[in-house]
C-alpha cells in the first residue's frame, strides 16, 4: 500500500469502507489506506496492562489545524509511541482503521519534526496529489517557491542507522541530479534488489523528516551537497 500524504480531515470527514480492505475515501475523491500526516500532539494517554486480560494501551492526538485524530497501538507495538512528547510537531506514517464511530491511525512511524516548515512542504505535496488524481496538469514551482519549502534547519542530523537507510542515502547521493530523485525511482530501484517497496517508501520520508535527505522539489529526494 502505497503512503499517501492527507491532512486529518481528509480522513476524519472522508467514508470508511472495508469491502476491499480498510481505507476511507476522502472528500476529494482520494483512496486513503495507508497515510502520511502532519500535526502537532496535543495530548497523551497511557495505560498499562493488567492482569485481567487488558491490554497495553497507548495513544496521542493529533491537530493539524483541519481537525484531530487519535493514534493508537496496542501492547507490543507501544514502542512506537513510547518517546513521543507532547507539544511536539510529528510526522506520523500509518494505516487507517475505524472502531464504532471512530476512525483512528494505527502509526508505523512517528517521528518528531524540527523545521515547521516541512508542514508547509506537506500541505504542497498533499494539494499536489488531489490535483494529479482528478486529472489537472500541475504547473511547475518556481525556484524561489521551492526553497521556502526546503529545510532550514541548521542542527546537525544524528548518523544515519540500518543498512538500508545507508543504501538509500548513498543511492541518492551518487544518482540524484540538481532536480532530485523522484520517489518512484528511488522504490523501482531498491524493489528490483528484493526490498519491500513500502518499507523504501516509509523509509525515505523517514530520512527526509530526520535531515539526511531535503525534498526539493517535491515528491523529489537529494542531499545536502547536490
């Protein structure tokens, strides 16, 4: 399932089915399985498990301005959310679900975001594919647009850690032209060495949103030094 970019309303103000899996279908037409959003956490919850069957239970809400939406993992998979604070901006990559009333992200990844300028960046890529999905022709962005969408953060980045992360990276580093690496190369690529191609995707916007690698332009990787 390929991460789609969405703002919370996308998802909380869309139609959930689950006749070919579940997914919800937002107000603009735009098939959500799995996501990619942005948003402040606003709360926190935690409750242990116990002896009477309960279970590990962990969850944030998270305001990107459209709306809030809970993210929720259940025992072991509360590592995930386990170093999460609250008042931080995140990055939240996940598959949406949906209990009685309630549609809900079961997270993947959750990672925390320096630069608010990545929101704007989101919000540009999230227009991008509403657009692309009804069939307009999207002019292209001038340079001067494009930087303030670029990271200006100037903390260095912690090492880059696991082998495939090091792959993409220098991947990108040797192949990327001045006009960046497009997403889908980057996953055609590491899919024909046998990677699982939503792992290369999650990964990529995992090392974009930690400082490795700067989208610019968008859905387009590259680092630093192109």
């Amino acid at each position: 399932m390929t991460a789609v970019r969405a703002s919370i309303s996308d998802i909380t103000n869309g139609n959930f089915g689950d006749d070919t899996g579940p997914h919800v279908v937002s107000p603009y037409g735009v098939e959500l399985r799995r996501v990619v959003v942005v948003g402040f956490v606003v709360s926190k919850f935690y409750r242990e498990g116990d002896e009477s069957g309960k279970k590990k239970f962990e969850s944030v809400t998270l305001d990107d301005g459209t709306d809030t939406i809970q993210v929720k993992v259940w025992d072991d998979d509360a590592a995930v959310l386990e170093r999460v604070k609250e008042n931080i901006l995140a990055l939240v990559i996940g598959k949406v679900r949906k209990y009685e009333d309630e549609t809900y992200i079961i997270p993947e990844i959750v990672r925390e975001l320096t630069d608010p300028n990545y929101m704007s960046l989101h919000l540009m890529e999230r227009y991008k594919t509403i657009l692309t999905r009804s069939g307009v022709t999207l002019p292209s962005t001038a340079e001067h647009e494009q930087e303030v969408l670029t990271s200006t953060s100037t903390e260095p980045a912690a090492p880059v850690k696991g082998k495939l992360a090091k792959d993409i990276v220098s991947y990108i580093q040797l192949e990327a032209i001045d006009g960046g690496m497009p997403l889908k190369d980057i996953v055609v690529y590491f899919e024909k060495k046998g990677k699982d191609p939503d792992k290369v995707q999650t990964k990529v916007w995992e090392l974009a949103a930690e400082g490795h690698i700067i989208e610019k332009p968008i859905g387009h990787f590259r680092t630093a030094d192109i």
